[in-house]
C-alpha cells in the first residue's frame, strides 16, 4: 500500500468495518517498521483496489491487525489470499504463529479464519467497547 491508496482503503474500511479506522491511522501503519500493510489489485480498471490486509511482524509471531474485501468482491477468495500473503511473509521471516482478534458476534469472520487454520485460545472482555469482547485466534506457522 502506498499513501496515495488510502482514499480507496477508508472507503473499504467504512463500508466494511463498525469502528473504521482513520486516515491517519492507515498512514502511521506506513511508517511502523515492524507494519506491513498490503493491498489487492484489479487487472481490470473497474475496481482498482479490491481488499488489503494490515499486520505487524514482531517477536517471531505475526499479528494480523485488519482486512477487509470490497463488499462487490468479498467470496472470491481475495481475503484468503491477503492473509495467506501474510502467513508467507511470517513464515518467511521466522515466525512461529500468528494471532488476530475478532469480534465475538462475528461469527462469519470466526468461521473464515477456522477455515484457515486459525483456532480460538482465548477471549478479551470488552476489547471492542463495553459489552463487545474479542475472540483470540492463533495459527501456528
């Protein structure tokens, strides 16, 4: 991702998330050394810019702080290529497992990570507010 994605990334973000992130917080994800952020492609000019994937390579273990798909591209397989991408990348580098937190009513989201090795190990009581806990998955690499 570069800074000049970011326009098209906040509109997938607040389309696709409660609690977007902002502007700003994409950019300082650009400059975190320890930050990847990475972002899907069309071929086609139709949607230049169809998911990304945010997440921190730190202490052999990769932390996989967002995705999200464009909502007219979502069940295409462009989310399981983004976090594989990240997985590679971890694996690559020496990590040994990788962890993300996801909301607890999301179960559509719980079930995509499962399908991906992902397994829940623990929770995070109010992690997303009052009342909106954080389920833990981790995958080891």
């Amino acid at each position: 991702m570069t800074a000049s994605d970011i326009p098209l990334v906040l509109t997938i973000e607040r389309d696709s998330q409660p609690d977007p992130w902002s502007e700003g917080l994409f950019l300082e994800e650009l400059t975190r050394p320890h930050a990847h952020v990475l972002v899907a492609r069309a071929l086609q000019r139709k949607m230049p810019l169809m998911g990304y994937i945010c997440f921190w390579d730190v202490a052999q273990e990769i932390q996989i702080l967002n995705v999200s798909v464009h909502r007219s591209c979502r069940r295409r397989g462009i989310g399981r290529c983004l976090v594989a991408e990240a997985l590679l990348y971890g694996s690559l580098r020496g990590a040994t497992v990788a962890v993300l937190e996801v909301r607890q009513g999301n179960l559509g989201a719980q079930r995509f990570y499962t399908t991906l090795g992902f397994r829940a190990v623990g929770s995070r009581p109010d992690y997303y507010g009052p009342g909106e806990s954080a389920i833990l998955m981790e995958r080891d690499l």
